[in-house]
C-alpha cells in the first residue's frame, strides 16, 4: 500500500500529507474553538462550565486512539519485525499520554463545580489514570535497556498486554455504577447532546484527530532520522576499528 | 508454519488469554468496583453499622428539609428509599429530583450520616430554552426514570 510500510515510503507519504494536515487542524480546531466558545448555548444544568466537555471529550478519545496506535503497531513489530512499526509506536506513546493528562486534568477541573470533587476512585476515572501510568511504564521500559532493540520488544509486549485496559475504560460507565455519567457522543440510540452542542464537539475531535496525526508523523520522521543516525556512527566505529586492525597488522 | 505465523498465532492467543483472565477478575470483584450502592442494594446485602460506604440514586422530591446547619433529604432510586442527614456545602447541582452519590455511615435507626454529597448528572447536554420546551410539551424524563 503506496509503499507505506517502509521507512523511505512513509517519509515520502507524510510530506505529501503532513502541511494538509496541519491546515485542516488549525481550520478545525479555530472553527471549533469559535463555535464552542461563542456561539454554542450553556447547558440548561451545567451553565457555562459545559464548555470544558469540548476540550475535555476530545483529549479522552485522542488519550485512548494513541494507546490503541501504539497497541497494534507494537503488535505488527513483534509479528512482522517491521521497522517503521517500532517507530509509530515510540511515537505515539508521549502524544498520547499528553492528551490523557489534558482529559485527566480538564476533568478535575469539570469535576469540582459540577459534582463536587475534584477526583474520585470510580471505575472511569480509574481506568483513565491507569491508562496514563501504562504510557509512563511503556517509555520507561523503553529506555530502561542498553540495546534499544530490546527496549522496543519488552515495551512492546506491555503496550499489548495493556491493551486491555482500552476497553475497559470506554465501557466502565455502563458496566458498574460511577460517578462518571454514560457516553454522550457514542450512545446507540444517537448522541444526547442538543445539534448546537454536537456541532463544537465534532469540529473539536476531527481537529485534534488530524492535529494527533501531524505530530505523530513529525515525530514518526525524527525517529527515523535517529535510527539512520544510529546506525552512520556505529558503521563509522567499524570502519574506524577496522583501519586500526589494519594498521596495526601493517606496523 | 512459519516463524511469522507462529509469532502471530502466539499474539492472538495471549490477547485472547489476558482478555478473558480480565474479564473474569472484573467478573468476580463486580460488586467492589462499583462507586456506590443504591438504597435497594442496602435491603438485598447486610452492610454493617458504622461502616463506610457510598450510597447513590435520587433525590426525592419534596424530601429536602433544612435544619440549622443540617440537611435532612430522602435518597431513592424509584423502588427503595434512604433518610440522609448531612452537614456541610452541597455541590451547586444538588437539588429536588438530582442525582447524588453520598458517602457516610448507617446510623442505628436506619438513618444514613453523609459526610460527603456529590452530585451526579446524566449524558444529556442541551441549552435551556430547549429542556424549558421539553418540560413544556410533557416529554421530559427524570433521570433514573428512562426505559
């Protein structure tokens, strides 16, 4: 698929992409901030502290789409030793705890004017922490090795096994009474927000989804600039060391 | 088979393991990983006197009666209720038919000694001219009264 799976193709792909991306996150997230914080209505209980739910719904579903990105590209390495998977996955991992601090902090903030607290240990926000210490686990566990190569495997191995968490998180609030309401946005029988409400929230996620993209990409593209970095200084100690033999069999 | 195949297979299976090891530990500690129980729990389960515990549902209307410094209100959720006695600040959103969640002990008569009252809200977000026309028309649901 358009080469994508190697390091030369996806550099390739993100230049074409990346400035698009870029835009259409500043044109959604500009027309989203607008319309969340000046046309959007207050709600009829919360008041105006309903407009932290733009910031905030947007940061939780990025937190959990990161985890997943790095879940399943951890999966593709160890199954298929891909090299540009390893990257996506280191990538991912501190963009995507970024944005679950940012739900976890704007949820605190929510939390105190509307039910009273600023923190509580129900099953939500629960799963939601965990998922924040399960991104520090995997970037400590991938610097906790001399051979990046093992690093990468044995926070690879995490990542999937912390996948389970991901589930768990979205579906807590129907599964167990919490203190967190039930999904609003992905409810089955539709959203359960009014259109003047909906209408933010969308232009909100579209424009943090393609924000996340183009950092991840940025980042995806240094990496892989390390990698070659790497492995130049490491043929430079070879040829290095080689000359030496060599000249020392010649002295 | 080969060693890419294998290594497939072997992730598979232990997403698989893990994921049904969870869901049975989830499975078997369902009734500790709930944030509170609601007044007909109380009737089903023997809670011990002087306990803590976190007691959630509605608060019934007409119900709240104010004492000097304390508040007297009914928690139910629709087939059991609870007297609750709190002193203390009350989140903004509390009132006559919200949700609550409320933490304290069961006193002797039966009577619940909040030291803590939260608030609970539901997943339904509109602006008030909107929730003023529902109540209007007679289509408005109570929390906690949905099919």
């Amino acid at each position: 698929m358009l080469g994508l799976s190697t390091p030369s193709g996806f550099v390739r792909f993100a230049k074409a992409v990346s400035p698009w991306l870029w835009v259409a996150s500043a044109l959604l997230i500009g027309g989203g901030l607008y319309f969340a914080l000046l046309v959007s209505p207050a709600d009829y209980q919360q008041g105006q502290t309903v407009r932290i739910m733009y910031i905030h719904v947007p940061s939780a579903w990025l937190g959990m789409m990161g985890y997943s990105v790095m879940a399943l590209s951890s999966a593709a390495a160890l199954i298929w030793k891909n090299p540009l998977a390893d990257l996506v996955a280191k990538a991912s991992a501190p963009v995507g705890a970024c944005f679950t601090f940012l739900c976890l902090a704007t949820g605190s903030l929510w939390g105190k004017p509307m039910w009273g607290t600023w923190w509580a240990w129900d099953a939500r926000l629960t799963s939601m922490l965990i998922l924040l210490f399960l991104y520090f686990g995997y970037i400590a566990l991938q610097n906790a090795f001399d051979d990046p190569g093992r690093g990468a495997r044995a926070a690879a191995i995490l990542a999937l096994a912390g996948f389970v968490n991901v589930p768990v998180i979205k579906f807590s609030v129907d599964w167990w009474k919490t203190l967190h309401q039930p999904a609003s946005l992905m409810k089955m029988s539709g959203p359960a927000l009014h259109p003047s409400m909906l209408t933010p929230l969308l232009l909100m996620v579209a424009g943090f989804t393609c924000f996340y993209v183009a950092v991840l990409m940025v980042r995806v593209r240094s990496e892989i600039l390390a990698a070659k970095i790497r492995a130049l200084r490491l043929s430079e100690i070879h040829s290095v060391q080689a000359a030496g033999v060599a000249d020392g069999v010649a002295g | 088979m080969t060693r890419k195949q294998r290594r497939l297979y072997f992730v598979v299976l232990g997403m698989l393991a893990l994921g049904a090891a969870t869901a049975l530990v989830l499975t078997a500690m369902k009734d500790t990983l709930v944030y509170f129980y609601t007044p007909s729990d109380l009737k089903t389960r023997h809670v011990a006197e002087g306990r803590r515990l976190r007691i959630g549902g509605l608060v019934e209307q007409g119900s709240v009666v104010r004492q000097g410094d304390e508040v007297h209100f009914v928690v139910t959720d629709l087939q059991a209720t609870l007297p609750v006695v709190y002193r203390g600040v009350l989140p903004d959103l509390f009132r006559e038919g919200q949700g609550v969640v409320t933490e304290g002990k069961l006193d002797g008569q039966g009577t619940f000694r909040a030291s803590e009252v939260l608030a609970k809200h539901d997943e339904n977000y509109m602006p008030k001219e909107v929730a003023d026309a529902i109540k209007k028309s007679g289509q408005w649901q109570e929390e906690g009264k949905k099919p």
